[in-house]
C-alpha cells in the first residue's frame, strides 16, 4: 500500500502527537526486575506509581480464576498510567504507541480491564476500553 491507500482507521486523523510515558518511568525498572524473576506483589509495593505492577498482578489473578480481583488490580494500574500520561502531556486522546517500552504497562492494564470488566459483565465498560485501545494503538486490537 502507498501513502495515500491507508486503510480508514490506520492514520491519526486529529495530527495529536503520541505521548510517550518518560524513559526512567517505574515500568521501566519493574519490567526489568519481572524478567529478573521478581515478584509482582513485591514490586507493586515498591513501585506503587507502576501500572505494568498492577496488570502483572491482574493477570495473576486471572491465572487464579479471580475476575473481580483481576479488575481491582487491572483498574489500579489504569489509573496509574493516566496520572503518567496526563504529566507526559497527553490530553485524553491521541496515541500512545506499544512501540515505546515505557507506554507497555498501561498498555497491558488497559487490556486487562477491558477483559476483567468483561468477565464481570461490564459490557458497556469493556466496549469503552476497546474504544480507547483502538485510539491510544489500534496495532494492540490484532
């Protein structure tokens, strides 16, 4: 395809820059210290600011068959990440691209509540976070 043959959906129509979460975000450190075998729990403690910290415990929680603790923990980091965007700049729309490493764990939390709020029969919920993985990266929809 050529620059003029996108498919609709594909381009940021709007012109809003991407946020990018900053390089020495706690995410950072924490999907370090997850590839080093440390645990979320612990990490989570430390690094309460960390949204990746959250979905890692949200997706232990799924793991345990636990959607509303799953949830609880997926919405934790959610709002942690928005905090993050918000002092990066980002004014509740736009991108905020997977490819940048620092951006991932809000990523990962976003996903996670989307499926959480699903399991718990959040549809209306669950459609609006599809809404916005679509804007935030819609690479992340498969």
């Amino acid at each position: 395809m050529n620059e003029t043959s996108r498919p609709i959906g594909t381009d940021n129509l709007l012109g809003i820059p991407p946020t990018r979460l900053p390089e020495d975000h706690p995410d950072v450190a924490v999907a370090a210290a997850l590839a080093d075998g440390a645990d979320a729990r612990d990490l989570a403690a430390r690094y309460p600011a960390s949204s990746l910290a959250w979905a890692e415990l949200a997706q232990e929680a799924f793991d345990a068959e636990d959607p509303v603790a799953a949830y609880a923990y997926a919405r934790t980091g959610y709002h942690r990440g928005l905090d993050a965007l918000r002092r990066a700049g980002w004014k509740g729309q736009g991108p905020v691209p997977a490819s940048h490493a620092p951006n991932r764990g809000f990523l990962k939390a976003l996903a996670l509540l989307g499926e959480a709020a699903g399991r718990i029969g959040e549809r209306d919920e669950a459609e609006r976070i599809r809404d916005f993985i679509h804007d935030a990266d819609p690479s992340l929809l498969g």
